[in-house]
C-alpha cells in the first residue's frame, strides 16, 4: 500500500482476490476516519491489475480544506 504526501489517496495491490471486498471496505473506512468525511466521499478506481486507488471526492477536498 502506498500514500501519496497528502494522504487524500491510498493506493493498494490486493494479494488474495477472495478477500477483495473486505480489504476495499476496510480502507474506504480507514481513509474516511483520518478525514472525518463520510464513505460516500471516498472515490474507488481500479488501477492496475488487482491494483485499486481511493481517493477523496473534491467535495470531501474542500470540506477538509475549510475545516
């Protein structure tokens, strides 16, 4: 897993395709946490292959930048 220097996108390689839905849900929580933003905030792209980028909406950018 990486992190970008702002820490607004995560960027993971899955492993094991079986627990895809669990590792995905788990960063979307994570990464809403750190930025007290709702879920709905956090944009998922596939990436790569098995490679997956979440990303803050510019809404949730710009809640946080007000805060």
């Amino acid at each position: 897993m990486t992190f970008e220097t702002a820490s607004h996108t995560v960027t993971h390689k899955l492993v094991d395709r079986a627990t895809m839905h669990h590792e995905l849900d788990a960063l979307v929580h994570d990464l809403s946490v750190r930025h007290n933003t709702a879920k709905s905030n956090i944009a998922v792209h596939a990436s790569g292959p098995n490679t997956f980028t979440l990303s803050l909406n510019g809404a949730a950018n710009l809640d946080a930048a007000s805060a």
